[in-house]
C-alpha cells in the first residue's frame, strides 16, 4: 500500500507517526506525502483543547475530501476519549484507541506483527528503519501516561498511567537513529519529568540522559516540556556537554499562586522564579519557553494582571498561548465563573503581543556571536544561492543564503541582524564554505 502519515498536537503525537512510518516501512508498504496518492491515510490526533478537537476533525474531512476512494485509519486522542463520534466520519474505516495503537499496522492489514516490547507494546519492527520526510531531528518516546491531575487536563484519561521504557531499549534507538544519519534527538513523553517514577527511580531521567550522551555519538540531544517541579538539580551538571541543548521548556500555565491552586499545579511563584534564577545562573544563553493558558475558571481581571506582570518579568524566550477550554470529564469544566470568550480572546492577543516583544528580545541578545546551527529546510533561492533554515542549540531560528544546500548539516554560524519575521540572519566564513564545496563534490 502507499500510506500517508499525518500527526497533529504534540511532540509525542509525531514520535510515534514516526514510529509507524518505520513500522509501514518494515512490513513492505511505501510511505507519500500526498493524500491523493495514498490507499491508507493514518491520523494520529489530539484533543487537549476544544480546538483541537475541531483541528483533528477538520484533517480527517479535509483528507477524504483529497481522495474519497482511500480508507482513514484515525488513533490518537480524540479517537481514545470519542471512539463513536470520529467512527461516523466518512471515510473512516479504522478507530484505533491509544491501547491499542501499538497493533495499528495489525488492525488496518491484517498482517501480523513482529514482538513486542514490555514497554508499551510497540513493535521491535518499528527500529527497523527510519520514517520517510528526511527530517533531520528525530522524536524518541521514552515515557507515556500521566499520573497528575491538574483540574484542566484531560491527556491522563486519554493517555492512561505513567509508564516509562527501559533505559536500554532507549539507547538502542537512540543509536540506531544516530546511525541513520540524526542528527539530534528530542526526548518526548506524556509526562517527561516523571520518567522513572513508574519504576522507583525518580532520578531516572538524569540517568538515561548521561547514558545517552555517553553511548550514543549523536551530535545533540533536546528535551522537550517538564514540569517545573520535575527538573532534579543532579540534571544541571550534564549542561556541561554541549551536545545537551541549552533549551528548556517549562510548563507555568498561569502567573498568579490562586489560579494556580485552582489549577492543582504544583509550583508557586516563588517556587518557579527561584527555579529560573538557578537555571540562568548555569546557563545564561539558555532559552526558557513556557506555556500559559488565559481565561481559566475564576481567572479576574486582577488574577490575570498579576500573571501578566509575572510572566513579563521572567522574560521568557517565547510563550505558548492557549484560551482555556472545557473538557467533559475534568474538574475544571465543572468549576463557577467560567471566563467569557471575548475575555479570552483579548488575553490571550496581550501574552502573544508580549511573547513577541520577549522573543525578539532574546534573539537580539545573541546578534554578533557564533552559534551551532542545524540546518533543517530550504525555503526558495536568490541569486545568491538558497535560502537554508535551522536552528541553534537554543532555539534561535536561523536564516543563512549560500550556494550550497546545508540540510543536516552542523555549523557553526555567525548571527549578524534580525529579520522582521523573527529569525535571526546568519554568515558562514569562506573557510566553511570551502569545506562544505569540497565535501559534497
């Protein structure tokens, strides 16, 4: 069959499109970025808002649209906690929940899978090759569930328990990606920070980091969102390898301690600013994203003031803004003075103007230096050459035209001006270039 793949949502969500591209690909299908080729289309979706509830709806129509004649396979969240609803879709033929994702291939073929792993009960099949799309950064599952129960989630129902992959097994894909031509890893799990606890080790995420670091030759490992209270200070030492990217993201959600409390998160102002200070102290060049929801059960103008100013003066390196919404099924959609639309929407546009005025301010503090880039897409040409695109250890998006193509590339680069678009403009010296005309001859 031609299989065409789609992830919405997470990081997580792509991992493991990923991991069935592997999958697809071991079993003697062919993978395509056109839906209109395909025979399959698989949707891994999300539905951690309402919105994306209609975005994972709108790609399912907008997919049969492309090519009625192909059977939908859809999995992912939305199809977990709302198996009937997606079923009644046209053109879906398969609604796999999150349990039984593992066997999708199975399901949607017939073919029988190779064995499986304790961890989650994915296939060994899915190491045996790397997903189509030539993407130079890689998403390895390590963790799944969540054991929290902040009042506005609904991932832990639709997730199940926190369970966590053995250290070894993560390693071996780590180096099997390596070896595939990765150039770097981003760990991603439900629960990242959490990693371990399942097994009574909750410091063993800093193991598996050292692990990574020392048994795999991958250039640069990444992590992706942890908890504020989930960062073991027994991590910071391992920044000292510069392989480990200076990039963290760190969920605060709200700025105010009552909507906080509201909210069952388990950090505090105080806790959180004394967090940031230690984190900068290490490393002053790192970047600190966050995510913030506005309009939250209960949140007045002054809670959301008060968030406001706290979020402005941690000055982070970019925000991720979302307007609560109800989710049947959590505390939170049960709780008095739900916040009007109106109120959220207008939030929500002062955090995006302020997450703006925050980014640019970070980029700006690196212009003049040199920084490691990984080049990941071309955008066009000029006259000049292409128009190459990556992105630095700690996030900064980079823009650079030369005459080569620099795709999986790693240099080092120095940032000369910020575009109006954000990105930061960079020059190779002639010695670099000369290298990289040599190498590709």
């Amino acid at each position: 069959m031609k299989v065409h793949l789609k992830a919405l949502g997470c990081r997580l969500n792509q991992s493991e499109v990923d991991s069935l591209a592997r999958q697809f690909l071991a079993h003697g299908h062919s993978l395509t970025d056109a839906p209109a080729e395909a025979d399959l289309m698989v949707v891994n979706t999300c539905a951690v808002t309402q919105e994306a509830v209609r975005s994972s709806r709108q790609s399912i129509h907008r997919l049969h649209r492309a090519n009625p004649q192909a059977r939908i396979a859809v999995t992912g969240c939305y199809a977990h906690l709302a198996p009937e609803s997606v079923r009644r879709m046209a053109g879906v033929a398969h609604v796999v929940d999150n349990y039984a994702k593992e066997a999708l291939l199975s399901i949607v073929t017939g073919e029988p899978l190779a064995a499986v792993q304790p961890f989650d009960l994915e296939p060994l099949a899915r190491q045996a090759l790397i997903g189509a799309g030539g993407r130079t950064r890689a998403f390895l599952k390590v963790q799944d569930g969540c054991d929290r129960h902040c009042t506005f989630c609904i991932t832990r129902v639709a997730r199940g328990k926190g369970r966590s992959r053995p250290i070894a097994d993560v390693v071996a894909e780590a180096q099997m990606l390596s070896a595939h031509g990765y150039q770097e890893l981003v760990l991603t799990g439900v629960h990242l920070g959490s990693y371990g606890h399942d097994l009574g080790q909750p410091e063993a995420l800093v193991h598996l980091l050292r692990a990574l670091l020392q048994e795999t030759s991958v250039p640069r490992l990444r992590l992706s969102s942890l908890e504020p209270w989930d960062l073991p200070r027994a991590l910071f030492a391992l920044w000292e390898d510069r392989r480990l990217c200076r990039h963290l993201h760190l969920p605060l959600q709200s700025g105010c301690d009552a909507t906080l409390r509201r909210m069952a998160r388990r950090t505090t102002q105080a806790a959180f600013r004394a967090l940031i200070a230690e984190v900068r102290a290490i490393m002053p060049d790192a970047a600190i994203a966050t995510d913030v929801i506005v309009g939250f059960p209960g949140e007045s103008d002054k809670e959301f003031a008060i968030s406001y100013a706290f979020i402005e003066e941690m000055d982070f390196a970019a925000l991720h803004v979302f307007r609560y919404s109800p989710r049947e099924g959590t505390p939170a959609a049960r709780m008095p003075h739900q916040v009007p639309e109106a109120v959220k929407r207008a939030r929500a546009e002062k955090l995006l103007a302020l997450s703006q005025q925050c980014s640019r301010r970070f980029a700006e503090r690196f212009i003049g230096q040199k920084r490691p880039v990984l080049w990941e897409a071309i955008s066009g040409a000029t006259e000049h050459g292409f128009i190459n695109n990556g992105y630095t250890d700690n996030f900064l998006r980079v823009r650079c035209v030369v005459p080569h193509v620099l795709s999986n590339l790693l240099t080092d680069v120095q940032l000369e001006a910020l575009a109006e678009d954000g990105a930061l403009l960079g020059a190779l010296e002639a010695a670099q270039l000369a290298q990289i005309d040599t190498s590709t001859r």
